[in-house]
C-alpha cells in the first residue's frame, strides 16, 4: 500500500508540471497576442495622425490658392480703379504715384498668374468682398467731395487702405507658401509684399506734405 501511495504522489506531481508548462505557454501565447494588439492601435494611431496631417495639408493648399484667387481678382480691379483714382486726385505727385503704382498693379497680376502656373493651374479669380468694399468707398469720396486738398487726402486715406489690406494678403500668402514649400511663389509673393509696403510709405508721406493741413 506504501508504494501504491507513492506511485499516485509521483503521477499527481507530474501531472502539476504539465499543467503549469500549460499555463506558462497559454500566459505568453496570451501576452504576445495582446502586445501583437497592442502594436497594432499604435500603428493605427500613427496612421491616423499622418491622415490628419494630410488633411491639414491639404487643406491648407486649398486655402492657399483660393486666396490666390480672392487678390487676383483684388488686383484685376484695382487696375480699373487706379486710372479714375489717378483722374480725381489734384496734387501732380499724388497723380504719378497712382500711375506709377498702375504699372506695379500690371506685374503683380502677371506674378499671381505664374503663381498658378507653377503649380500647374489655370489662374482664375474670385470676388474679393473686402477689396469691393474698399473701391466702393473710393468712388463715394470722389463723389461727395469736391476737387481740391479735401478730396486728395479722402483718396489717400482710401488708397492706404488699399495698401494695408494687400500688405496683410500677401504677408499671410507667403506665410502659406512657405509652409507649403512652394518656393517659387513665395518669391514672387514676397516681392510683391515689398512693393505693396514701399506704396504705403509713399501715400504716408503724401498725406504728411501738407495734404491733410489744407483739407482742415
């Protein structure tokens, strides 16, 4: 009986060291496929954000040329105005600086046209409701002023905001094209914001030579 006890001892302890071989594989079998999961949301994740920063970039192109779009068209109709602008004003230097900047506004349009090109489009325009406005303003100071110091320093004022709002246009253009990489059109955009900004100290330094004293 002695032996007998201990046969079933000895089979009862092996069959406790299979069950744990058993449990140690059915442990890592487990953790592998959890890890296995694991791997498998972070590359999810990865995926996930890289689908975001493409929207982003996308995105961000396409508001890239519709802005384009938006100061093409700013620039076509300033090419209207600047001559009727040019018509209105007294002072002979203020005449010469809006004729002068008409052939500035020529090749600002040429530069938003390769612009396009570059990127292997059709330059196409669309209305500009902040450039609209501001032209509508021009038009109603030469209407309800006469001619003289009075109406040359309401063109001024109008002609500045002109500038102002084509200075923040094409800071921010650049900006984008930066971030884009469009290396061609950030050269082309940042000359033109040079120009934009050398106007506006013209039209400051007009308003300064005695314009806005005789309007008083």
């Amino acid at each position: 009986m002695a032996i007998s006890t201990k046969k079933t001892k000895g089979t009862a302890g092996k069959n406790s060291e299979k069950e744990d071989i058993i449990t140690k594989k059915t442990s890592t079998s487990s953790d592998k496929k959890t890890t296995a999961s694991s791997d498998k949301k972070e590359m999810k994740k990865s995926e996930q954000k890289d689908s975001k920063k493409s929207d982003k970039s996308k995105n961000l192109q396409e508001l890239f040329e519709d802005s384009l779009k938006d100061i093409l068209w700013a620039e076509k109709k300033l090419l209207k105005a600047l001559p009727k602008m040019e018509k209105n004003a007294m002072s002979d230097r203020l005449k010469k600086a809006f004729a002068d900047h008409l052939e500035e506004t020529k090749v600002h349009v040429e530069r938003l046209e390769q612009c396009f090109e570059d990127m292997g489009q059709k330059a196409k325009t669309k209305k500009c409701d902040a450039m609209a406005g501001i032209l509508e303003e021009a038009n109603s100071i030469i209407k309800e002023t006469e001619e003289g110091a009075v109406r040359d320093a309401g063109i001024i004022a109008a002609a500045q905001k002109v500038e102002h709002y084509e200075i923040a246009t094409y800071g921010t253009l650049a900006a984008f094209a930066k971030v884009l990489e469009q290396e061609s059109a950030l050269d082309l955009l940042l000359k033109t914001l040079e120009e934009e900004k050398k106007c506006d100290d013209s039209l400051t330094k007009l308003a300064d030579t005695n314009l806005n004293a005789k309007a008083e």
